[in-house]
C-alpha cells in the first residue's frame, strides 16, 4: 500500500524504538537493565494525582481550548521562576512539549525556512523541522568544550532563509547547561539579524553542583519579545504519560500555533491538565526531593564512566543523561561481530550485556551513546557493571 513522501523522509524515533525493544525483551523473561527511556522512574506526586482524582469528580472531563486554570498556573509558575508576567492570551497549550514544539513549527515555518540547532540534538528537532518543510541548520559541538557552542559557528549557519535559533539547556541529550553568558550570546546573534528563539526549558529545574538554567526571556526585552519558551509537567513532575506542555511567546504567533492545534488536537487531556495545574502551583518540594535523587545518580553515573578504559564523558551538569564517548571502542571484534559505530555498539551492549541505551548517531555526534540514569540505584549498579564488563 502507499504511504506519503512525507514519511517516508520521516526516520522512526530512535529511543522510542530501544525503549520498545527492551520492553520486549523483559516480556520474554529477559533480564534487561534499561538506560533508554527518557523520564523518570519516580511515581507523579500523589498532591498531583488527587487534583486529577477531584477533575473527575468534579465533571471536568468536556473539551477545552486549554483550561484558563492552567494558563493561569503557567503564568503564575512562570512569573514565580522567572519574574516574568504573561497573560493567558500569551500562552498555548500542548499534548506536552514534543507537541507543542511540532506545533510551533508548523506555525513558523514556510518551505526552505531554516532554524539553527545546535548538535548534539534532541532526536526530534530535525524530523519536526522536515515535518514543517523547513530545514535544520547544525552548529556541532564537541565534548571537549562541554557541548557549547561556537558563535562564530553559529553565525556561519546564518542566511537570507533562517527565521529561528533552537536553544536547549539543559540539554537533551548531553546535560550541558549553558552559562547565562552563552545564553546571552546567542541571544544577541538573533536579537541583531531579527530571529525568533525557541528555548526548549523542559530540564531547567534539573540542574546540578548549585547551578541554574538562564532563559533567553529572562535577558531583557529585546529577547523576550522573540523568545518562545516551550516547557512541560513531563520531567519536573514526573507526569510523562499525562501529556501537558505549553509555548509561552508573543501573542501573534501562540494565536497562530493555537490555529493550528485546533484542527489537530484541539487540547491536552481535560483531566490532566487540572492535575498540571496543581502540580505548578502547589508545594514544589516534591520537585527538589527528585533533583537531589538525580544529582546523586549524576555522580555515579561519572564515578563509574571514569573508571572504563577507553571511554570519557563530559560529566553531565543538568537533566538526566550521560553521553559518553565510546568511540575509542570502534573497530574491535567480539566473537566475530565487529562494532564499528554508536548503533552496532548499542546492538552489542544489549545482546551481549543485556543493557539498553541510545546510540549517539540519533543525536548527531555517532562518537557517543546516550545513556538515561532515571532510574533506580540498583539498576544503575547492575547496568553499570555489564557494560564495563562488555568493553573489556
């Protein structure tokens, strides 16, 4: 049967395809470590879960166009962080934030119109440009500079097409948090050649060793009039599956995003949209417990990386991945089966090992794996001691 040009130019998600093997594997009675998945293994806080338990209860299960409860709570939480005002007019809301920035660019984004992304990427920033008949610009970035990226590089990616500069820090996938400076900087390349910044901040209460995420929005008016901020409950509440994120920018474009969104999904899940609400503007210290967790498994994840021949890793400062550098490995043979790049390495972790992570080549930099510590000690213990145990 035929299917579209349009997916076939489309590669299928690589985490969600990991995630999906290893799911499978476990089906089958096999003992799989998990390093894959992208959320957190904390139970959504039970002050969340009552709000949604009360939505029921209250009848609040109809369509919406984005409750004014949860504008108003974005609002809120936003001006609370940030010190920022917007009005609910100013905000859209999406089946979480992988919407919302699917959303935004189909918003933006006429054919040949260009956004600049710095690499290593989140898997879904190119697909979702292509998706919007647009093209992604890459500025790479290496390890050895802590993922940071070069203005001048950046600058060298500007043409007459480009119309946005795609800024993620924290970082999916590498945990690099730019310093206010950087952000600054690259805030001012698209302040002087009039860009939009879409500022994916879906980490930014993720951070680690006393630092804190800078929002482009934060850095005076001449960026925030351009400045998209797209967030989630997903990562800060551990509400994965409740599918709620939202952009908060100017008026024109979040009325044009909605446009858009109203001929698609219409709007998250009634239901889980109170509990969203809940989660932002009541106590945050659920929010703080799971950063702490985080951050100690930060520290073992690097303890143990340090530790393997072979392998370095630019010790993560937010969010909650490792992306080490394997690429020292490519080339050897295990029992006749060569590993020559970051997807054959992944294949022979989870066959021969049994642990289950991303190949970097999904991010842009093939010299790397991308490996998720939101998970248990106990796991991250047994995983660790696999792979450390295959590469030799």
């Amino acid at each position: 049967m035929k299917t579209s040009k349009r997916v076939a130019r489309i590669p299928p998600s690589e985490t969600l395809a990991i995630t999906a093997r290893a799911k499978q594997m476990k089906q089958e009675g096999i003992d799989v470590v998990s390093f894959g998945a992208g959320e957190p293994d904390f139970d959504t806080p039970a002050h969340i879960g009552e709000a949604a338990k009360r939505a029921i209860d209250a009848g609040e299960t109809k369509y919406t166009s984005g409750i004014n409860e949860l504008k108003a709570a974005i609002a809120a939480a936003i001006e609370r962080d940030m010190g920022l005002k917007y009005e609910t007019t100013d905000i859209c809301c999406s089946v979480g934030a992988k919407h919302a920035l699917h959303t935004l660019c189909q918003a933006i984004c006429d054919p040949g119109d260009e956004i600049i992304i710095v690499a290593p990427y989140w898997v879904s920033y190119p697909q979702m440009i292509r998706m919007a008949d647009g093209v992604a610009k890459v500025v790479n970035t290496t390890g050895d500079h802590g993922f940071v990226p070069d203005i001048a590089d950046v600058e060298a990616q500007l043409t007459d097409r480009t119309i946005a500069l795609l800024i993620n820090s924290p970082s999916n996938p590498t945990g690099a948090v730019f310093s206010r400076d950087v952000v600054k900087a690259l805030s001012e390349v698209a302040v002087a050649n009039d860009l939009l910044i879409i500022s994916d901040e879906c980490y930014d209460k993720i951070v680690f060793d006393g630092l804190q995420a800078t929002s482009p929005a934060t850095l005076g008016d001449a960026c925030r009039e351009r400045v998209l901020v797209v967030n989630s409950v997903s990562k800060t509440y551990s509400m994965t599956g409740w599918r709620v994120g939202w952009t908060a920018g100017p008026a024109e474009i979040i009325k044009a995003m909605n446009t858009y969104q109203s001929h698609e999904t219409s709007n998250p899940c009634s239901i889980a949209e109170m509990a969203a609400a809940a989660g932002l503007l009541e106590s945050q210290d659920c929010v703080e417990q799971m950063r702490q967790a985080f951050e100690q498994r930060r520290d073992y994840v690097v303890q143990r990386v340090e530790a393997m021949d072979g392998v370095t890793l630019p010790k993560p400062q937010g969010a909650f991945y490792a992306f080490p550098d394997v690429s020292q490995h490519y080339g050897r043979t295990f029992t006749g089966r060569q590993v020559t790049n970051s997807a054959t390495m992944i294949e022979y972790l989870l066959d021969e090992a049994k642990v289950a992570a991303v190949p970097g080549d999904a991010f842009g930099a093939d010299a790397h794996i991308r490996i998720s510590f939101a998970t248990s000690m106990e796991q991250l213990e047994k995983g660790f001691d696999r792979i450390a145990a295959a590469l030799k």
